[in-house]
C-alpha cells in the first residue's frame, strides 16, 4: 500500500497578481523537491503544465488550490514536508494562502499501482471533515496503518 495525500489552499489573489507571483514562480522548484525526495512515487499535474494549479475542487472558487501525491510510506511524505527545502515555502504560506476553517489535509492509503482520483481525494476529505480521522480518511497526527485502512476503505466503497 502506498499512502496518498490531498491538501487545498485558498489564495490571498489570482493567479498573475504580484501577491503571489513567488508562489507560482517557486512551484517547479518545489515539485522537484517533491520528485527528488525519497519515497516519491506520483504527483497529480493537470496535463497542460508540471502543477495541478488551473484544477478546481470547488466549482465557484476560483482561487482554491489542489495537490495531491502519493508516497511510498508516511514517513517519506512527513519528511518531503517538514524536513526538505518545501519546509521554507510551508513557513511562509500565510503570504499566499488564506487561513481555512477547517482541514485542509487528508491523508488515505491506495493500493500500489493505483492512482487516486480528484473525486476520491474530495469524498475523503469531505469525510474526514465529517467523521474526523478514520481509517477511510485520516491526518499525520492521527494515521492509521494500511492493512486497516485497506479493510475499512473497502466496506465504505461496498
């Protein structure tokens, strides 16, 4: 099993304003951060361009961001974002994105080989903002280990 994750952000302006203009300058360099690191093993783009910056979950929400990767174990994710060179652009994300009321993050394990889904990725979140952690859908602090989220995953889906 390897562990997926989803987060969404909303920008403090469009994209081409200069309030974020180093944001969207920096984003090669951070998803080459991302692929570099150990444990990397797929990260959602949207076909046009290296990012995922012109998808939207939110029909209406123009400036509300989406990523979305999958890494070989929790640990490899936990330190591509707190222990790499994305760790500068997580310090100064208040710069760029507003503050959200709730999560923002979910993570899930899928199957290897299996790429997850925009869908997917937004039921799990909506789940987890719904039911809090579960093995369905859960957070750094509380993960669940794959063989019980794989169980789990597939009753919710039955």
């Amino acid at each position: 099993m390897y562990l997926a994750q989803l987060n969404i952000g909303r920008m403090v302006a469009p994209e081409g304003d200069p309030r974020v203009a180093e944001f969207f300058s920096a984003l090669d360099e951070i998803n080459a951060v991302a692929e570099s690191s150990p444990g990397f093993v797929w990260r959602m783009v949207d076909g046009e361009s290296n990012n995922a910056t012109s998808l939207r979950p939110y029909h209406g929400e123009p400036d509300m961001l989406v990523n979305m990767s999958v890494w070989e174990s929790r640990e490899a994710l936990f330190d591509y974002v707190y222990r790499s060179g994305h760790m500068d652009y997580v310090r100064r994300r208040r710069e760029w994105f507003t503050p959200l009321r709730e999560v923002f993050t979910v993570l899930w394990w899928v199957p290897e080989g299996m790429l997850p889904t925009l869908a997917d990725a937004m039921a799990r979140l909506d789940h987890l903002r719904e039911n809090g952690p579960t093995p369905y859908a859960f957070t750094f602090r509380q993960a669940f280990e794959p063989e019980t989220a794989a169980e789990i995953s597939a009753a919710v889906l039955d």
